[in-house]
C-alpha cells in the first residue's frame, strides 16, 4: 500500500493525461508546504526504487508499466 503523497503522484499522471511529468509539477501533490514538498521528494525516490517511477533526466519522471498498474488500481501494489 502506498502512503497518501505516492498515490498523490500517481494520480497526477492521470489528471494531466501525461505519462511524463517533471519534479515541478509533481510539487502539487504536496501543496505549498515546504515540509510536504520534502515529503514529495522523499515519496518520488521511493517510487522510482520500487520501479513505479522511471528518471527521464532534468528533473522529469515517467510511469514505468507496473507504475500504470499500480496507479489504476488506487495505489495498492500487487
């Protein structure tokens, strides 16, 4: 099960219609708030280590296949 700001990523994949996205606009998943960007931060280095989330470089991030999966069935990893 993923905590509330990984599935906050996820989900914005979704609500862009992107399959990339760069770090800036991952941010929003964690609001203005310096402590939820860190946060964010945090919850990206743990998607891309479970191979939910690919580094395109430049600070852009990709949905990896088991990334889409996991993120259309409500951030519950199978």
């Amino acid at each position: 099960m993923l905590d509330s700001t990984a599935r906050g990523i996820l989900q914005l994949f979704g609500e862009f219609g992107q399959e990339v996205l760069d770090l800036h606009t991952l941010f929003e998943a964690g609001g203005n708030d310096p402590a939820r960007r860190e946060a964010v931060l945090d919850a990206v280095a743990r998607l891309v280590r479970q191979e939910l989330l690919e580094e395109r470089g430049n600070d852009f991030y990709a949905l990896t296949e088991k990334g889409k999966r996991v993120a259309a069935s409500g951030g519950i990893i199978r």
